[in-house]
C-alpha cells in the first residue's frame, strides 16, 4: 500500500510539472474548454484606417537603410545613412610622402527590398556637422553635409545581396562598393597629424544617399555598419613603393542613424491617398495599409468591447483572443510583406503607447505572434490578457491598437490587408472564445 502510494504521488508530481510548462498560456486556457461550456465569436465590431507613422527612432540601429524605390501604391521612397568613422587603431602612420591609389566605401548587405535588377544612384558625402552620441535620431532627422559628392564618377549601382564579391583573391560576403575620389583619399593622407590629433572635428563622418533609379522599381539594402566589412578602406603606397591600405571603420562607438524621405504623392492608388493622405477613414473597411521605415501604420479600435459581454455583468472568462490580419496581395513579389508585424497599446490617461500584456516583451513571440504565415497568407496576434482587462476595465487600456511593421527602423517592406466589412469572410477580425460564469 504505501509503494502504491508513492508511486501515485509521482505520477501527480510530473502531470503537474508538465501541465506548467507554458508559463505565458493564460489561466484555464487550455483546460477550462474540457470542463465548462465554451463560446466562440468573431462579430465583435472593428473600426480601423490607416495613418502616416508619427516618429521612430533611427539611432545605432542593428542595421541600417540605403536605396531608392517607386511603389505605385504607396508612392516614392528614399533611405541615406549618416555615420561617423573611427581610426583603426591608436594612431595612423602613413609613412613618407604617400600617393592615394584608390579609396573605396564598402558596407556589408544583410538583405534588400525590391528589384535589385534596377540602377540605383548613390552619392556620398562629408558631414559638415558632427554628430552627437547623446541626441535621438528619428526617420526626419538630418545633419549638416557638403553638397559636392564624394564619388569617383557619378553611377548607378545594380546589387547581387544574394552572390559573394571576388576582391583580389579573396571571396567576400555580399556587400556593396562605391569608389571615391582620389583627390579625397590624397587629401586624407595629407592630413595624418590632423586625423591623429582631432579625428573626430577633422572628420566629421558621411553621408550615404540614395537620391534616383532607373528601371521601373528600385530597391532598398538592409546594411550592417558594424560588420568589418563596412567602411572605408584607402588604399596607398609611399617611398618604399610598397601598396598599403588603412581602413576607417564603423565602430560600435559611432553614432549613426538612417533618415528616410517618403513621397506618397506619387502614389497613384485611390484609396491609399483618399484614406491615409486625406483622412477618409471610412475606407478602412475596404483597405488597410502598413509601410516600414517609419512610414504607415493603422489604428484599430474595439469600439464596443467593453460593453459586449454586458448581458453577462461581465462574469465572463477569456480563453483566447486573437486578432487577424490577412494580406490582401500574396502574390506580390517585388514589394513583398513585412516577417512579421506587431502592435502597440495607448493608455487612455495620456495617449502613451504602450507594451500590450500579451506582447512579447512579457511573454514570448510564440505567444504574442504576429509572424506572417504564407500558407493563410495572415498574421495572428494573441491578445487574452488584453481583451480581458479591458472587459473588467482593469488598467489604464485605450480600446484601441497600433499595427506596424515590426522593426521600422530598419525593415522597409509594406503590406496591403483586409479592411473591417463584416461581409467579408477574410477580413481584420477579432476572434474570441470565451466561457460565462
């Protein structure tokens, strides 16, 4: 009798144990439908359109934005980078008399948007105006620059993110190379006690820009400045005759940021410039938009959630709530969808945003989700502790969310989805299941 015992409370100490495993599923989720009455409903009213993103902050990002694109929907798109450069070690030493050779800015590709088959103009220029490691950079900001380019001939720059480039005889990850002058790289080799003794007032930084295509789309680069293949490499020789090279890299001390121009004028899309340029936010049931590098985002509002379960005094138990989100162009290859997509709570006291309970800040993405999923062609979001409390009306919850790419700042993809008509079977939903007590 008692190893009968102690086996019974071994084998209630592991279903326990096991039971637990999901620290993040709200309470009763996943057992509460095997015991009580479950209801489900995907009615609840929506309201939502689609707004031009406020601000977000571009500053040391973990990459950075660089290209020129048209999209018909949403019209004309630029992204430059601003970034100082550091010396490569303590103190340069050029030897006697060097001669400029060539000088070559190189930043490493981490993934692109767009037609890379198109010709992009890229200019580079010098900082007139150092940057400043304590100041917020956002997608408008700008700093002071010399107008004349740095580059050694005025080209467009056709990329290969997906191809390996050969450089003498060695074989490179995916990166792109722009020449500059040879007068810059003299005038840099000129000035070694200027770049010992005041580097960072003697050179101030770049400015890489995107400022034209040709072809029919353009495209955007996702860069990492801190990869040891960005930067600027000089490539020299002197008396000995030997060639040698110094690189001014992007350290993880410098300051950077990426500043995007949108030009949504150029769109040609009816419903995009009647509903996020001219604030017609009744076609919010037919379309909606989101557009990363700070661009677009969509207010979505539960208008009459915290009355829904009045009926019930609101003795009502949310299992899950989830809302859905699904893409109205799939199909697209050129201007393809964001990875993932994410949302932000308002507090009703100040119009604060917030993380939502559910996001994964607190829990996980595995949890929160909003990860595309191609084979629905639709993002899910679990929001239950949202809906909950607002039901009780417990915090300081607005009824309504943020949508937006996750990761703006350096992800410029967009996506068209479905608007809120409740005729149509595929559109933005809010699906509840839930258990009255």
């Amino acid at each position: 009798m008692k190893k009968l015992l102690t086996c019974t409370l071994v084998l209630l100490t592991c279903i326990l144990l096991l039971s637990c495993k999901d620290e993040h599923t709200s309470i009763g989720e996943d057992i509460l439908g095997n015991l009580v009455d479950t209801e489900f409903t995907d009615t609840i009213t929506l309201q939502a359109f689609s707004i031009l993103e406020d601000t977000i902050n571009t500053t040391n990002t973990s990459a950075n934005i660089l290209g020129h694109i048209y999209d018909p929907v949403f019209g004309k798109s630029s992204a430059g980078i601003f970034t100082q450069l550091s010396l490569s070690g303590s103190a340069v030493n050029f030897g006697t008399n060097p001669v400029v050779d060539s000088l070559i800015l190189t930043l490493q590709l981490s993934g692109y948007y767009g037609d890379t088959n198109s010709y992009v103009g890229i200019r580079v220029h010098q900082l007139n105006e150092a940057l400043d490691s304590q100041t917020k950079y956002f997608q408008n900001s700008t700093a002071s620059f010399d107008p004349t380019p740095l580059n050694y001939n005025l080209t467009g720059y056709a990329i290969r993110p997906n191809s390996s480039v050969v450089v003498d005889t060695s074989v490179l990850n995916a990166h792109l190379r722009v020449r500059l002058s040879d007068q810059f790289g003299q005038y840099l080799l000129n000035h070694q006690n200027d770049l010992n003794n005041r580097f960072k007032d003697f050179f101030k930084g770049l400015y890489i820009n995107a400022i034209s295509h040709t072809g029919n789309d353009g495209y955007m680069l996702i860069t990492n400045m801190n990869s040891a293949l960005s930067g600027m490499t000089l490539y020299y020789h002197n008396e000995d005759g030997q060639p040698q090279r110094y690189t001014f890299a992007c350290s993880e001390n410098c300051v950077r940021f990426t500043h995007f121009d949108h030009a949504y004028s150029m769109s040609v899309n009816t419903d995009f410039i009647q509903e996020v340029l001219q604030g017609q936010t009744s076609l919010g049931e037919q379309v909606l938009f989101v557009q990363g590098g700070g661009g677009v985002k969509t207010t979505i509002t539960f208008p009459y959630l915290e009355n829904a379960f009045a009926q019930y005094d609101n003795r009502v138990v949310i299992h899950r709530a989830e809302l859905v989100v699904t893409n109205a162009d799939p199909d697209e290859r050129i201007y393809t969808q964001p990875n993932s997509l994410t949302l932000q709570g308002i507090r009703k006291s100040d119009n604060a945003t917030r993380f939502l309970p559910d996001d994964d800040y607190y829990t996980s993405i595995n949890y929160f989700g909003g990860t595309y999923d191609a084979s629905k062609s639709e993002y899910r979001f679990r929001i239950t502790k949202y809906v909950q409390q607002l039901i009780l009306q417990q915090n300081d919850w607005s009824n309504s969310v943020y949508l937006l790419a996750r990761g703006s700042a350096v992800r410029p993809n967009r996506l068209i989805f479905e608007g809120t008509d409740p005729t149509s079977p595929s559109r933005l939903r809010l699906e509840i299941t839930y258990s009255k007590y």
